[in-house]
C-alpha cells in the first residue's frame, strides 16, 4: 500500500516509516511566531530554562496581529519580541511587512515536502505549496524554539476532490465554505484535508491558499494541495536552492474521498455565529451591513483586490457604510498601488489600511458596535470576534463583500453585475 503525502513528510522528518495513527518525534523545518503569541513562547522558554534556540535560521518572528501597536500593553510586548530575536538573531518581520500567512510563502521560506509550526491556527494556509503546516500552541512552540522537535500524531487524510466548472463570481471561498457547511465545524477534526481535482488544478496559487487557510475551520489538522507547475512556477524566484515536491502514491490509502461538483455553485456566506452556518447568499439577500471587510490571511491578496475591484469600478460603497481594506502584505500593497487599485478603492469611499491582520481579529481597526452587521472575507465569524460580542458578522468572497458595500445589504454579486 502505498503512502499519503502526509506520511511520506512525516516519514522523512522523523526518520522512520510513519503511517497514519502512528506517534512520531519530528524535526521541524520552519517554526513562526507573530505579536499574539510569541511573548507566551519567551514566557516559556524562559520557565523551561532555556537559553538558546535550536536554529535561529530556522524560526520567523513576525508583527502583523496589532500593527501598529494599539496599547502600551502591546508596545511592551512587541519590544520584547525585538529584543528576543535580536539576542538570539532570529529575522522579524515588523510592523507594516503584513500577515505572517501571506509572508512566509512570499519570503520563500515555504517548500514543498516541509514540515512547519506556527503559533497561530491558519498556519495550514502553507499547505497550498504541498507544505505540512499547521498550528500548535505556545508551549508546545517553546518546545519547537529550544529542540527543534515535536510529537504528532500523524494524521488521516480526507481526499476532497473539486470537479465541474466554477459558474462566474464563484470563487475559492465559496467552495471552502460550502464544504465546510457539509462537513461541518467538527467533520475532520485532526484530519489533513487534501484538496484536488480539475477545478484546484486550474486554481492560482493565491486561491489554494484561500481553501487551505479555513481547513482548521472544520477541524482539520491542516489543509493541502501537492504541489504542480504553478506552485514551482510560483516558488521559482522566491525559494533558494532546490525544491523537491512530494506527492502521494497512486495507491495511497484515505480516510474517505468526498466529491464537489462546482458547476451549479452559487455565491456562499457563513452566517452568526458558526464558520458552518453556510447558506447561499440569495438566503440572506438584503440583511443591512455597516461595515464591510476585506482582507486577512483568507482573501487579502492581489487577486482578491482585483475581484473587488471589478463590482466598484464606477460604483461608490453606500452613504453610511464603512468598508475598510487591509493588503495581506507590503508586497501586495505596492502592487495593488502600481495597479491603481488603491486609488480606484479611496475614489469607491472605501478607507484603505496598512497591511497587516487589521479588523479580523478585533484588536484595534474595525471594531464593531453593539447591533452592527459586518459581511468579512476572513475567515471566522464567532460571537465576539470582531471586538463586539453584541455585533454580527457574516463571511463570504470579495465579490459578495464589495456587492454588498455597495448596495448596503447583503447581495449577490451576479445581480449587480447583470
């Protein structure tokens, strides 16, 4: 019987024939920490005794959570984190370099085949590039930072296959949120999620990253698409040295492999208070917004712009809406700006922000009111999450958000561009 990828990385990383249900000690390849977590990390580094990291190379610090700082309280933390690495010579990514999901990729620190931790739950966004990525905790990533070693479980594999052809307007988060409405919140809990078939096959980098970004959203341990020519051809200038893919045997074994057909899919939103809580937006059509936003590690990159960009060229947002757009990255920033779009957003009444996590998290931009609806492209919408546990939030494609931006309600974007 032949071998998942999953097994065929774990194999590798831990040095023995790993199969799936088996526990291993792994080496770790890539260890990432950002603003929210990597003061707990030092905490418990320091409680373990530890001096030193195992590889400085090895580890990524990055501020994207509340960039810039939004409180004392943060500003310490953030001068700790500066501190730490300049001690033990670890690169930070401060304030402005964006979401530690978009940038990790873009700096060419992912690679096929590759074991990675992060200290936050998207870390399974690297999956796209045919990585093993997922997120662990604090404790255990004090754990990764002074050993470089970690126990797993090395996990099943459920086999998503996506086929038929996507209708207009009907993109990757559609599809993510539709199987997660069918598989629900709990259906791959510590399962690795592969995603495949015609529809990825055709799909760009940017879009696999939006379906491995939410695996965790239905309990998945990670997501992941094997890498082809787009992902080397993606990889081609950012990664040093050679790029071995990894790709499981035509006789591997899954778990269960599901089946989608796209081709009647119509745009999809993820309503309060559950990312499963999945209807077509024609469901929830005319439900009154106050904030819209776009951005995240789930849709903030150059191509997500551009679809929002298509439904507000020669529209304005809606007189008494706010919609508030975060680039994922300085790189797509600049691009977004030598593109125009920047310009085309502000002349829209949109507001654009520095890149970074912005208003997902709730911390310090976009934070709701008691009673306000806001329609997200990121990638939860639990009660609370937007910093206002009395607020609303419901999830969707930057086409849904931008229609919706314009018209002030939830709207379907076929309808505007009809």
């Amino acid at each position: 019987m032949g071998l998942t990828i999953v097994e065929k990385i774990f194999s590798k990383s831990s040095g023995r024939m790993a199969r799936s249900g088996d526990i291993v000690v792994a080496a770790v390849d890539l260890a990432m920490a950002h603003d929210g977590t990597a003061p707990l990390v030092m905490k418990a580094l320091q409680e373990m005794g530890s001096q030193k990291v195992w590889d400085p190379q090895k580890i990524v610090l990055v501020v994207d959570h509340v960039a810039p700082s939004a409180s004392e309280v943060s500003s310490i933390s953030q001068k700790s984190m500066r501190e730490f690495a300049s001690h033990q010579r670890i690169k930070v990514y401060d304030v402005g370099f964006g979401i530690c999901h978009q940038l990790l990729p873009e700096m060419g620190y992912v690679k096929p085949g590759s074991l990675i931790v992060g200290a936050d739950s998207h870390t399974c966004t690297y999956g796209a590039l045919g990585a093993f990525s997922t997120g662990i905790g604090s404790t255990d990533m004090a754990a990764v930072f002074s050993s470089g070693k970690l126990w797993f479980k090395v996990p099943e594999t459920l086999n998503f296959i996506i086929e038929g052809n996507l209708p207009e307007l009907v993109v990757a988060k559609d599809i993510i949120l539709n199987i997660i409405g069918e598989v629900k919140a709990d259906g791959a809990t510590y399962k690795a999620a592969k995603f495949g078939g015609p529809v990825v096959g055709k799909m760009s980098v940017s879009a696999r990253m939006t379906l491995c970004n939410m695996a965790v959203e239905m309990g998945a341990k990670t997501g992941f698409v094997e890498a082809d020519e787009k992902t080397l051809a993606y990889l081609k200038s950012k990664v040093h040295g050679s790029i071995e893919p990894v790709r499981s045997d035509p006789d591997a074994e899954y778990e269960e492999t599901l089946t989608f057909d796209v081709s009647k899919l119509e745009p999809q939103v993820a309503c309060p208070h559950q990312v499963d809580n999945v209807k077509p937006v024609r469901e929830v059509e005319g439900v009154e917004v106050d904030q819209v936003f776009l951005g995240s590690c789930t849709n903030g990159r150059l191509e997500d712009l551009e679809a929002a960009a298509q439904i507000l060229n020669g529209r304005k947002v809606k007189q008494g809406v706010r919609m508030i757009i975060v680039p994922a990255s300085r790189e797509v920033y600049v691009q977004a700006i030598k593109s125009g779009l920047i310009e085309l957003f502000i002349e829209s009444g949109c507001v654009v922000c520095n890149p970074g996590c912005g208003p997902c998290l709730g911390a310090h931009q976009g934070v709701l009111a008691p009673g306000e609806v806001c329609i997200s492209t990121s990638n939860r919408n639990f009660l609370g999450r937007m910093g206002c546990a009395e607020a609303s939030i419901y999830l969707a494609s930057p086409y849904t958000a931008a229609a919706s931006a314009v018209a002030g309600k939830i709207t379907d974007p076929r309808s505007l561009e009809e």
